[in-house]
C-alpha cells in the first residue's frame, strides 16, 4: 500500500532539486500546482515522470523529439499542456 503523504513528499523534493535551474523552476511548479489535484494512480504516473532526465523532459516539454517514447497518461498531458510563467 502506498502511502500517499510520504509519495507527495518526495514527488515535491525531487521536482524542485533536478540538476538544472530551469527543470527545478518548472517542475516544481507544475508539481506544486497539480499535488493535491492529482489521484493516487496519477501522484505514480508523476513520480515516474519524475524518473526521467532533464534533457528529456525539456524536450517532451518543449515538443522536441525524445530518446524514448514518452507514457501517454493524465500527469504528461497536464505537464505538456503547463503555462509555465517566469516570475
């Protein structure tokens, strides 16, 4: 069984502490905003998300081609469709 608090924990540490500035600022937004918004099966679907480099998922992000196909899921529609905006 999965807890939930512990999983939301993580999923928000590992979205802001990625390696680059830019992936911290957008991942850890996207995370904040969509947390508590997310079932239980897609706070999994993020973690995964989570598991994929930078580089990548700039690109995905970006609709530039990937190394690998990317899931195609709740959590990477909301993440493809995030407005990001620079504060």
């Amino acid at each position: 069984m999965i807890n939930i608090d512990e999983l939301k924990k993580k999923i928000l540490y590992r979205s802001n502490y990625r390696g680059t500035k830019e992936m911290d600022k957008l991942l850890g937004t996207f995370s904040k905003t969509y947390i508590n918004k997310l079932n239980d099966q897609d706070l999994v679907n993020l973690e995964k998300l989570l598991n994929i480099d930078d580089t990548n998922l700039y690109n995905f992000y970006n609709g530039i081609k990937t190394d690998f196909e990317i899931e195609n899921n709740n959590v990477t529609f909301l993440f493809k469709n995030f407005e990001y905006k620079v504060k």
